[in-house]
C-alpha cells in the first residue's frame, strides 16, 4: 500500500473504522507499488490505536506484487492460519 495514490484511497474511506478484527498487510520490501512506504499500522489508526500488523514476507521474480506469491509465502500462509483460529 506504498504508493501514495493507493493510501490516498484508502484515507477517502472510513478504514480502518470499518474493519472488525485484525488486519494483516503483508508486504516485500521490493514489490514496487508497496516499496515507497510498505507499513501501514503508522498511517491508519483506529481510534489512534494501532490495528494493522505490518509483516515483511520476501516475494520472489521480477514482479514481487503477485497476490498468488504472496499466498504461497510462510509469513503470510502462518497469519492467515492464525487468524482462521487453527494455531496459535
């Protein structure tokens, strides 16, 4: 979400008010559209609080935006199980 246009998006939403439960951006520090600024739980607070968990998950290749590398990494898959309750 590093690009500036993407979180001006997300600013003219009421994220993170909306979101319930957590939020896991999981970003590769040399994924292009992520890279200029890839943490988000310092720029969307609820309630001043922040809610996002900020993951760094290496990607691979020449394009390292692809959401089905994203979901085949440890870091991720690890979170999502996580989140789906399966493991703690």
């Amino acid at each position: 979400m590093g690009l500036d246009e993407v979180q001006d998006r997300l600013e003219s939403t009421t994220f993170p008010n909306k979101l319930i439960g957590d939020w896991i951006n999981v970003y590769d520090p040399f994924d292009a559209v992520a890279r200029p600024d890839p943490k988000l739980a310092n720029d969307f607070k609820k309630e001043g609080v922040e809610t996002i968990i900020d993951v760094a998950e290496e990607n691979w290749g020449t394009w390292r935006h692809s959401a089905t590398k994203y979901f085949k990494r440890p870091k991720l898959r690890k979170h999502l199980r996580l989140l789906c309750c399966r493991e703690e």
